[in-house]
C-alpha cells in the first residue's frame, strides 16, 4: 500500500504496522504491541478524541493533522471494524501547499482587481493632472509594493515633471526645475514607446552613466520608466520607483504596461481639463474686478469661489467711486453657471458701471439693469444688491432684486441683519423698484454676499445667514480698532482677515462647493464735519460774487492758496450758469478729501450740457471753461433739483503741511 496502515485492537495497542506506517511511526517492532497513546507520534491534539469517538460510533471518522516528527500535513481517516479501529493516513503535504498557493494567488488577484477597479473608477472621476496623479499613486503603488511616482508631461519637445509623490520636495523642485537628461531611460522610453526597466542603482550607473547620480539623489534604488501614449502619441512619462532593488517578473510588467495605457488617457483628458479650466478661471477674473479701488470713504475687500469642477459662475461684486466720495457697493448673482451666465455676468456688471456713472438713483438704476436682462432672454435671472453710501450723511440707500439682505456689524459691535425693501429678481420684476435708506454711524461694517456663502445642501439660506451673524459677532477683526485708521494698511489687513475667516467657517471645503460664492466687506468712514462747508445763496446776480467770497474764505481756512483763483472761477461759472438758465434756491458745497471737490445745486431739472461758443455770443465758453479747470466733472438728480459738481487735484504739500484729506 502507498498510503500508511495500521490498526489497534480494543485495548488500543498496536496490532499490525504497514512499511510506510513504520516510516512515520517507527519500527514494527517498536510499536505493535503497544498502547497507541505511548507512542511519540501519536501525542497529537484531538488525536484520541476522534479516535474513541469512532470506536464508539462504530463511524468513520476523517482529519488532517501535522506530525512533529517530519512536520508533514497528512489526511487520517478512522474506520472501525469488529474488534478493530483501522488507521489510513495519506501525506497531503504538497496538496495543501498547493491549495495555499493556489489561495495566496486567488486572493492577489482578487485584491490586484479590485485594486484596478477603483484605479479605473478613480481615473474616470479625475479632473485635473493632480487628481490623476494622487489616484495612481494611492492605487498603483501598493499593486507593486513601490514607494514612489512620478508623472511627466510632454510640451512640444518638451518633457517636463509636473507632480510627484513619495520624493523629498527639495528633490522634486530640482527635478522640475531642469530638463531631463539626454542620457536617461525616460527619453529612451519615450523615443521608441517602450518601458525600461532598472533594477538597481548599480544597473542605473552601467546602461545611463551620465545621468545615474542626479537620478539617485531622489533616494530610490529601482525604478519602471514608462511612456504614456495616446493613439501611438506620447503625451508623457510615469515613473514609479522603488526603496530596494527590485526585478519586476513578467506579469508584473505586464499588468503595469496596462495600467500605464490607462494613465495615459486620465493624463491627456486631465491637460485639456487644465487648460480650459486656466482660461474659464481667466475669462473669470478678468469680468470681477482686478483690484478694488482705495476710497476715503470706505475700506473694503472680497472675495469669489468658483464652484467646484471649475465651472464658470455668475457671481460678482464691485465697488464704484461716485462724486462727492459717494460710493456704490455692488454684488449680484446671475442664475445658473456656465459660459452663457458669465457672459450675463459681465454685461451686469459693465452696465451697472455705466449706469452708476449716470448718478442715477438706486431704483431707477434697477429700472434699467432689469431691461438689460430681459434682453438676454427669457431664461436669464440675476438678483443683486446695491448699496449707495453718502460719507457726509451717513446714509446709506438700498436697491435689493431677489437678493439675500446685507448684515450690519455697528462700532458697538452689535450686528443686524438690514430690513430691506426685496424686489423679485431682475428678469422677473416689473418697475417700480422700491428703495431703503438707514442712517450708519462711523465704522459700521457693511457685509454683502451671494447665496453662495451662506446656503448649501446641509444649510438653508436662513441657517447660514444666521452662522454669518455669528461670525461677525465674535470675530474682533468685525469690530473697528482704534489702532487701524481709515483706509491705512492695518484696516485693510484686517478685512482681508476677516474675509478669510468668514469663507474659512462658511466654506471649508472650497474645492467641492457647489454654487459659486461671492463676498464684499466694506468698513464705512464719515467725512469729518470740518471738511464740509455748505453755503445757501441769494437769487440773482449777487449770486457768483458771493459765491466767491465763500470760495475764498474757505480755501484760506484749509491752507488750499494754490486753488483759490481756479475754484473761484469755476464757482462763479457754475453760479452764473445756474443764474442764467436754471432757478432757485442756490446752494454752494466744497468737500475737502483727496480731491477738493466743488458743487452748486439749484431748483432746476434741466441738465447742462457743453456747447461751443460762437463769435457773437456774449456767454462766454462756460461749461467748456469748468471742464478744463477740472480734473473731472458731471451732473446728477438731487431730490428738490439737479447738482453740477467738480473735482480738483489738492497740491501735494499744503500750506499747512497737511495732507489735505479729511
């Protein structure tokens, strides 16, 4: 018999051995005869208990166990027989060993595919080079026990490294920073579309000796070169690399070739992803404002996140300098996202600017803009919120369509949400609009945003408003300090703080947001009463001459000499002006900024207008002579009348060697 064979009687003793039972058990002659459970190799666990089992049940009785004696796996099975428990014992050794391997490989491949499956799933959602690489590494890596992976992009005849992982930074900055070396396998591999592989340093320094050593500096002693092609085009090069010398076999190999062809199409899809996302982020900044304005009357600062994927938004803000330090706060959102809904966005914004030029009030600028909406089309909305701030009154006027209200943080630290006046989106409203106008003290904190910010799909819109006035209530960079003054750097520093703490809290995760996200902080200044002077003058021809004396007593106050005869002149013009075609009553303004800025208001609805003088009029060149006199000039509706206002540069070293700002 080939198998072991022996049998035991029912006192357990031996009765008979076989020629390979002897081998496992002993001798014949050192076995039968005696009791099973003396010998050596029968010392095994659950051994005996199978065996009266057996016996008892008169039923075969079938194990596995492992001898000491020779370390073997053998399969035993116990069949009883009258007055006899027979022992068949068949070495399973190299089965079982087999079985293992055949287990150890079944349950590789299930992990090598499972692995490839979530590559496959991750390659497919990568959007960008960097997604691309951190899903090859996170997969590809552990397949082959690699420590390292580098991705290369080809630009022309170009090749160049643009991310790596598993290499010290210093390593790959150098890396990046230079071409690769003619002699080196990345080119070999990407001149004829075929992998090299290096096994160790020393296999790195016989086939590439010129570039072995700038190579090795990146701490890695094996490496896989592999070209990424396209329809036969190489678009680039993967490297993944090993900490010891390592042989890849020939399935090895295999597996990453494929594996590298996959890379290959993530990488080309993700470049062109990357580069209409840098021209959609381009076209994006190039329709916001590319630096806000530095105003007497305000300090501000914004900030806008696109939504996540890159797509282009309607979101926008602005801020707009008006006359007489005025200032027009801006922010809208156009409905939807896209290319369509960023071009809106733009001619919103154009025509808010031109229209803000106009000085016209809030709610007749809405009565425009919401026409330029309805030229867009019928699927086109936008909500917006307009703010105007007069610095010498403190007021502030609101036009809101459609858009969340603004919050109001107040010196004493006190926030409130405005209670204003909503009007239905732009598209969607019909004339008239109505207006809101508060009174804010010096300081206040004018926070403005889109729906963005504040609502997403774990947060309504009413939740989120109520976490931004929280952050603002305990934020101390919300609440003016006397340390920061009016437009200087630190108050600017504090804002830009503000706005990154804000989108911090609201908007953690930046990249995944779904809706494009626009904010606009603005921390209100007063003009001091002291620049401000305000005159009311007689009807008729006594009008200009007063004007003057005003004018000149004023100037002399200021320590503004050098002005004198220039505004003089322009405030008599603008009198005479108003004496001669408009009526009354005649009021004369001087507001002393960081332009001197002259203004006569009158009665009259009229608006004036240039005009060349002829050889026979006797009024002179009038508005052609106050354009000239002035940096700048214009005209805007008033509640009881028009205003005519102009500026003027103030001289760079006043007399009083002040700087002339209020």
């Amino acid at each position: 018999m080939p198998d072991g064979f022996f049998a035991v009687g029912p006192d357990w003793r031996v009765l008979y051995v076989n020629e390979r039972a002897e081998q496992v058990l002993g001798a014949a002659e050192d076995t039968v005869g005696h009791v099973l459970w003396d010998l050596p190799a029968a010392r095994l666990p659950g051994l005996e208990e199978n065996c009266r089992r057996a016996a008892a049940d008169r039923t075969p009785v079938d194990l596995e166990v492992q001898l000491p004696s020779d370390g073997r796996w053998y399969h035993v099975r116990l069949i009883p027989v009258p007055d006899v428990l027979t022992f068949y014992f068949t070495d399973v050794t190299d089965e079982r060993r087999q079985q293992e391997e055949y287990e150890v490989a079944e349950r590789r491949a299930t992990e090598r595919a499972l692995l490839i499956g979530r590559l496959t799933e991750a390659l497919a959602e990568a959007l960008t080079v960097e997604d691309v690489v951190s899903a090859a590494a996170d997969r590809v890596l552990p397949l082959f026990g690699a420590s390292g992976l580098a991705l290369h992009a080809l630009d022309g005849d170009r090749i160049r490294a643009v991310r790596a992982i598993g290499y010290p930074d210093r390593f790959f900055e150098l890396l990046a920073s230079r071409d690769v070396l003619k002699d080196h396998p990345l080119l070999d591999a990407l001149r004829d579309g075929t992998p090299r592989f290096v096994t160790s340093p020393e296999h790195f320094r016989k086939e590439y000796p010129l570039s072995a050593d700038f190579s090795l500096k990146g701490g890695k002693k094996a490496w896989a070169f592999l070209p990424l092609l396209v329809s036969g085009r190489p678009v680039g090069a993967c490297v993944v690399s090993f900490d010891q010398p390592r042989r890849l076999t020939g399935e090895e190999r295999t597996l990453i070739i494929a594996l590298s062809g996959m890379i290959a199409q993530a990488l080309a899809r993700a470049r062109l992803y990357d580069a209409e996302h840098g021209r959609a982020q381009q076209l994006q900044r190039g329709l916001l404002p590319r630096a806000l304005p530095s105003l007497p009357a305000v300090a501000t600062a914004a900030r806008y996140l696109p939504a996540g994927a890159g797509t282009l938004g309607g979101d926008w803000y602005d801020v707009i300098p008006l006359s007489a330090d005025r200032v027009a706060l801006v922010i809208g959102d156009v409905m939807g996202h896209g290319l369509p809904e960023a071009a809106a966005m733009g001619r919103l914004r154009t025509a808010v600017h031109t229209l803000a030029g106009l000085e016209l009030a809030p709610d007749e600028l809405f009565i425009h803009l919401d026409d330029v909406v309805g030229d867009l089309g019928d699927d086109f909305y936008a909500t917006c919120l307009y703010a105007l701030y007069d610095p010498v009154s403190g007021l502030c006027t609101l036009a809101c369509a459609g858009h969340p209200p603004p919050v109001v943080v107040r010196p004493d630290g006190s926030v409130h949400l405005l209670d204003t006046a909503v009007n239905p989106p732009l598209g969607a409203a019909a004339p008239p609009f109505e207006t809101t106008e508060v009174r804010l003290p010096e300081g206040s904190l004018l926070v403005m945003y889109t729906d963005g910010v504040v609502e997403s799909a774990e947060r309504d819109i009413d939740r989120g408003i109520a976490e931004l006035s929280g952050l603002l209530a305990r934020d101390p960079a919300a609440a003016p300090s006397a340390s920061t003054g009016a437009g200087g750097k630190d108050e600017a520093d504090h804002l830009e703080a503000l706005c990154d703490s804000l989108v911090f809290a609201l908007l953690p995760h930046q990249e995944h947001i779904s809706d494009d996200a626009a904010l606009l902080v603005t921390r209100l200044h007063a003009l001091p009463q002291e620049d401000v002077a305000v005159w009311t003058l007689p009807e008729g021809p006594l009008a200009a001459g007063r004007a003057r004396e005003h004018v000149r007593a004023r100037l002399a106050d200021w320590h503004l000499d050098e002005l004198v005869t220039t505004t003089e002149l322009i405030a008599s013009e603008l009198v005479g002006n108003v004496v001669r075609h408009a009526k009354g009553p005649v009021q004369i303004r001087l507001l002393r900024s960081r332009t001197l800025t002259c203004e006569v208001s009158d009665g009259s609805l009229t608006t004036p207008r240039t005009r060349r003088a002829g050889e026979t009029d006797e009024g002179g060149p009038g508005l052609q002579l106050v354009a000239a006199l002035s940096q700048r000039w214009g005209t805007r509706q008033i509640p009881n009348g028009k205003c005519i206002w102009t500026e003027q540069t103030l001289p760079e070293h006043p007399a009083d060697g002040s700087t002339g700002a209020g």
